[in-house]
C-alpha cells in the first residue's frame, strides 16, 4: 500500500462535490428534511398529521439519506482510500460500493429512531424549542465524555482486508457496518439535534457538520472527559486566515505569522 497525495486529493475533490451537491439540494428546497411549515396555533395532533401527510417513508427515508451524505460524506474519505490502495484495481468500485453499504446501512436504522424521536417531539411539543436543549445538553455532555473518545477511536481503526473473493467482499462490507456502528456512536446526539430544531436547522446542521468533520482530524487519545472537536476547528479556522502568510495550510504545529 503506497499513499499517492494526488491519487488522495483526487478522492477528496469527487466525495467533497458530492457532499456539496446534496448540501445545494437541501438548501434550494428540492427535499424538505423537516416539515417547518406547522403553524404554532396548531394542535400537536393537527401538526403531526400534517407532516404525515406531505412526507411518505418514502420521502422521509430520502431525505434522511441527503442528510447522511451532506454531512457525513467528508468523513469517509480516509476509509474509502484505504479500502482504495487495499483493493485490486478491478475490484475498488465493488469493495468502496460494499463498504458505502454497511456504513449506510447502520445509520438508515439509526435514522429510523432519530426521526421517530422528531415525530415524538413534534406530536408532544409542537413549535417548542425544549427537546432540542434538552438533547443539546445531552450532546455536550457526550461530546466531553470518554465513550465518545472510545468511539472515535474506532472510527480511526482500520480492519486487514481481504484481496479475492466473497472474503474480500465480507470483508469491506463488515468494515462499513463497523465504521458506521462507531460513527453513530459517536455523532448520534449531534446529528439529532438540528432535527429537533423549529427554526434554524440548516444552519445548526452546517455547524454539526464542520464539528464533527473537525474532530476526525485529531488523532486517537486516551478516553478522558475533555472538549472535542472545538479546539480543532478554532486552530483550522486561524491556519486558514493565516495561509497566505506560512505559504502552506496544514494542521501540524511550525506554522508562524
């Protein structure tokens, strides 16, 4: 296995244009993630059967899923090309479309109680902002705990893979379900929280995504009640106000103004 910068860049370019793809369709309206027309005069009952009627499972299924791949796309780039330089040539989209699939798989479900909790939240407190702080502290909670550390830890490993055969297609497929249990694991109370929103959840969703996208850059640590994913993206944000003046924008320390 031979890591080729361009070869890698190449990679994040077409999985960053996809997650940017899906961000533009959410945004222009193409598929509703949250049915935010409910008027606060309603009843609760009123309100849920008006969001059951305008979003089918179908639909409710397909948004979640442009929600998946809008924010968590960028975090799959490191799997992806290792499952890429540990794979035949021949066989990369089949091992990449195998691992998609598991990592998929586990956060489908995953969604199903996430929008039941939404539907749950909706029917009992219609237009209130008190379910999402509530998970708001949960998820702050979890953010400095040490099983979500345990958590991202996983998400950092990488299981040997298999080079021919229905071994090697368990293999990545196996690896998606791993990756997506430890991912869920760890994004679970951020990912639930823009979806309990009123108001605002586009942008509660951006500010999820670029934390959890932050803490993915810092390496593996000892389980320990600390901030994660805030400090990172601070230091990103000023390396990157920065970049003109180091000539080169990295993460690694030795980068002065």
């Amino acid at each position: 296995m031979i890591y080729n910068a361009k070869e890698y860049a190449g990679l994040r370019n077409s999985v960053l244009s996809i997650s940017l793809i899906s961000w533009m369709v959410i945004l222009v309206g193409q598929v509703e993630l949250r049915a935010s027309f409910c008027c606060p005069t309603m009843g609760s009952a009123t309100s849920l059967q008006m969001l059951l009627a305008s979003n089918s499972a179908t639909s409710l299924a397909s948004g979640w899923a442009l929600m998946l791949t809008a924010m968590m796309s960028p975090m799959l780039v490191p799997p992806i090309y290792y499952i890429r330089i540990s794979s035949f040539a021949r066989r990369r989209p089949r091992s990449i479309a195998f691992f998609v699939a598991g990592y998929g798989a586990v956060w489908m479900a995953a969604g199903c109680i996430m929008l039941a909790l939404e539907l749950a939240s909706i029917w009992l407190a219609p237009q209130s902002y008190l379910p999402a702080t509530v998970v708001g502290f949960v998820a702050l909670v979890w953010q400095a705990s040490p099983f979500k550390q345990r958590c991202l830890n996983r998400c950092h490993s990488r299981r040997a893979l298999a080079a021919y055969g229905t071994a090697a297609d368990w293999d990545v497929l196996r690896m998606g379900l791993e990756h997506g249990f430890w991912c869920t694991g760890s994004c679970w109370a951020v990912m639930l929280f823009p979806m309990l929103l009123p108001q605002g959840h586009l942008v509660a969703m951006a500010v999820a995504s670029i934390l959890m996208f932050c803490e993915r850059l810092d390496p593996p640590k000892t389980p320990s009640w600390r901030w994660r994913g805030f400090g990172t993206a601070l230091r990103y944000l000023n390396l990157r106000l920065r970049g003109p003046k180091c000539g080169r924008v990295s993460l690694a320390p030795g980068c002065e103004a």
